[in-house]
C-alpha cells in the first residue's frame, strides 16, 4: 500500500515564472508532465485530483531573502575552490555570478518549505505527494512570493464502521480437497515402468517411440526429431493424431501421422504448420502409482506412518484454508468499507501505487529470466492503465485502515517493529543495525510502522465480525 508522504524534509520544486531555471533534475515546470526513466517506465506527470487539491499562497520578506542571499553566498565563499584566488578569498561578485543557479535553489530551499508547511498546517489539511510551485518570484531586496498547488488526504466521517458486516468464506477443510492433495503427493513419487507383456498400446499407456517430421510447404524448416520420447495415448497433453495412430500399436510397428497446428500453439516453429511424421513404436510403458501405506508416508518425508501423513495434511490445509479465507475476507469487508464511506483519492498515491505494482511485477519477470531490452518493448502506457482499479481500491484500503486505526488507537510498539526488521535482516542477509540505518535513512523504517499498523486494524476488524 501507498503510504501518504508529507512535504516535510522535501525541497519544494522550482517552477515556470521563477526566471533561472536552477531547479533539481526531474522536478516539473508548471504544466510540464515529465517521464521517469526508473524500471516500472514511469511516465505520469503531475495530474492532481481536483477534490482533494488546495492552492495556498507563500511568501517571505525581502528582508529575510536578501539575509537568506548572504548568508548562503557567503558560504559559498568559504568553501569555493577557484583558480587565482586563495580559499575564502574569492570576492563576492566572482563566488554570484559563478554559482548564481546554485545559491538561488538553496535561498528557494531555506525559504519555502517551513512556510508552505506552516501555510498547510493553518489549514488543517495532510498534504501528500510533491506540491507544484507556480508563479515564484524571487529577487534579492525584494519578497519571495509563490504559488503552491498540493493535494491532502481527505477527512470524511467513519461513523458507523464497527457495524459494516460481510460474509466470511467457509474454512474448512472438505475430503474431495484432501483427496486431491493426497493423490497430488502420489502423483510425485509416480514410476514409469516397462511393460514386458506383448500388447497393443492402449489409452493410459506412455509409448517410447522415435519419430521425425517434415514440415510440408516449408523445405527450407528444419525437421522435427526425438529419440526415445514418451508420449502418453490419449493423454490431455498429446496431439490426437499420435495418439489415433499409436493406439493399438505394438513394439516394432513404424507409423504415420499428420499433425495440423493451431495457430495459437505454444511452440512457435509449428503454431500454424502442417507436419507429416514418422514413427517407430520402440517400448510400451505404464504409469505406477505408489500405495498409500506407511512406507509411501516414510517416503514423502519424516512421518512415522500413513495416519501420520494424513493428519499432518490435515493440518497443512486446514491453515491454508483458513488463511485464504481470512485474506478474502478482509478483501470483502475493505470493499464494503469503501462503499459506505466514499472519499476522493489523490491522485499521487494512485500513481505511486501503480509505480509499487509495476516494479513489483518487473522484478518477477527478471527473476524468471526476462532481459531489460525486452521490458523496454513493453507498453507501459497499457500495463498503467490496467494497474489503475487495482491502484484505487489498494489506496483507498490504506486510508480507510489508517482513519480507522486513529478511532480505535492502534499503534505498533518498539517490540513488534524489532520483530519485523529482525525478519528483514534475515530476508536480505543484511545485518540489523544495517538495515535500520538504511531504513531510517530513506524512510523505510515509517513505511514499515504504517504498514505494521494497517495490518493490526485490518486483524483488530477482522476479530470483531460475526463467526
């Protein structure tokens, strides 16, 4: 989930109207959308939503600026390393003229935030996301003035949540559901054995066969070959011509088939062709399930008996089940929460939520092996569109459980935070100090506490509903 960010301890960008351009790289001009080049290819630029955006008004005394233009000069005129001129000694007009961009966005970052954040606090309103500056005016001797233009959380009556109701899914644990993971473990410890009785190949049985096809209409494709392949008759994976001729075939027989492939096959050298093949049946083999005995529980791990296996699955499933409905349920009831409470969303934390969700989906495909050219090909206007409702609901969860967690007084203590860094730190194979220091330095550690918290509200809602 998004958490809301504040502007506190953020520099506020420079805008259009504010003469030099000194501004940070990737801050926005007034109006200006602007790309991110980061893995998830961001590229939505600054869109506000127009229910929950303000515009205030900043601004400092010229006295304050032109004390903010020494003060800062000066400094730089401590510190400046010029050819000619000996440390400290660089005259003032060189040290202006040189860093001019520089000392303007420093005046600009000493003068604007605490008093856009006294402004909002007047207000009564939690700004999030970056505020656009427009219309900055700034000259020494002369007042600072500015426009700032933010969107905040909205407030809205919860009134009522303790009665908003849903229907839990039922958690237990049904035989058919046992039965299948009971025969999904059989289906592990399987053996493919020789059949030494001389027969016809029949439906269930996995022919050995060598066999290699041609491509019709396609000299130039390379042929299609195998040696001792196992192909299963009348199986759910096998093309039905290898399994029409290969069914009442016997060892030795030599076969043809012809193969016509949708379009939509999964091998992309034969979606759409047509191959002509030939086979030899080399071997009949039969699929041997394994008994369900205690030697089978033995063999699938440390049970000292089938009653034993059975009732450690029992148990796998019944957890399993249990959390899958627990999960759903606080899905149910964060959807009904939405509905009795509308609000307006910011559109900031839609975005970065949607940001979240990509890189989180890109680093699962490089995981599998996908390259960064290949995701540069992506369109990532598209995958941004379809994230979008997801985004919403995901961001509205958010601040629905942090108005709710302020009703009932949740909090996170030290102890349960040390918890879950102390995971952290094995999950990362970082140690701990570490890992609070890098937290702490890039706000991970009040994202970690804020997400601590929605998750004791959403468990705290969860007690409360109806068996």
């Amino acid at each position: 989930m998004s958490s809301p960010s504040t502007v506190e301890d953020k520099s506020l960008p420079e805008t259009a109207g504010a003469g030099q351009d000194s501004r940070p790289e990737g801050q926005p001009h007034e109006g200006e959308e602007h790309e991110g080049h980061g893995q998830a290819g961001h590229q939505h630029g600054p869109v506000l939503n127009p229910e929950c955006t303000r515009e205030l008004a900043v601004e400092a005394p010229a006295e304050e600026v032109s004390k903010a233009f020494r003060r800062v000069t000066a400094n730089y005129r401590k510190y400046a390393r010029i050819p000619g001129f000996r440390p400290g000694k660089v005259p003032e007009t060189v040290i202006r003229r040189k860093f001019a961009n520089e000392i303007r966005k420093e005046v600009i970052d000493s003068l604007l935030p605490e008093r856009f954040n006294k402004a909002v606090q007047e207000q009564g309103v939690r700004p999030v996301g970056q505020p656009q500056v427009t219309d900055l005016k700034l000259e020494e001797g002369a007042p600072l003035v500015a426009k700032a233009v933010f969107e905040f959380l909205p407030e809205f009556p919860i009134e009522g949540y303790q009665s908003v109701k849903v229907e839990k899914p039922s958690a237990d644990v049904t035989e058919e559901e046992f039965a299948r993971e009971i025969e999904q473990l059989r289906e592990s410890r399987v053996t493919i054995e020789p059949v030494e009785e001389d027969r016809p190949l029949k439906d269930g049985d996995w022919a050995q066969i060598r066999y290699k096809g041609e491509v019709q209409g396609d000299a130039e494709a390379p042929p299609v070959s195998g040696e001792d392949s196992l192909v299963e008759v009348g199986g759910k994976d096998t093309v039905e011509a290898f399994s029409s001729v290969l069914r009442g075939a016997k060892v030795g027989q030599e076969l043809k088939a012809e193969v016509v492939y949708p379009a939509d096959y999964g091998e992309p050298k034969l979606a759409g062709k047509t191959v002509g093949y030939e086979l030899e049946v080399k071997g009949i083999k039969k699929r041997t399930l394994p008994e369900l005995d205690d030697e089978f529980a033995r063999e699938i791990g440390d049970y000292a008996s089938y009653a034993d296996l059975e009732a450690r699955v029992r148990e796998h499933l019944a957890g399993r089940k249990r959390r899958a409905a627990e999960n759903e349920t606080k899905e149910r009831l964060f959807a009904a929460l939405a509905e009795r409470f509308p609000f307006p969303v910011p559109e900031s934390l839609v975005q970065d939520q949607i940001d979240t969700r990509l890189e989180r989906g890109l680093r699962a495909l490089a995981a599998q092996g996908m390259r960064a050219e290949q995701m540069r090909k992506m369109d990532f206007a598209r995958l941004r569109a379809a994230q979008r409702e997801a985004a919403v609901a995901e961001v509205k969860t958010g601040i629905l459980l942090d108005r709710i967690a302020r009703e009932e007084r949740v909090d996170v203590s030290e102890e349960e935070l040390d918890r879950e860094l102390q995971m952290a730190a094995l999950q990362a194979r970082e140690p701990l100090d570490t890992l609070k220091v890098r937290l702490t330095q890039d706000g991970g550690m009040a994202r970690i506490r804020e997400q601590l918290r929605r998750e004791k509200t959403a468990n705290l809602l969860l007690e409360k509903l109806p068996g």
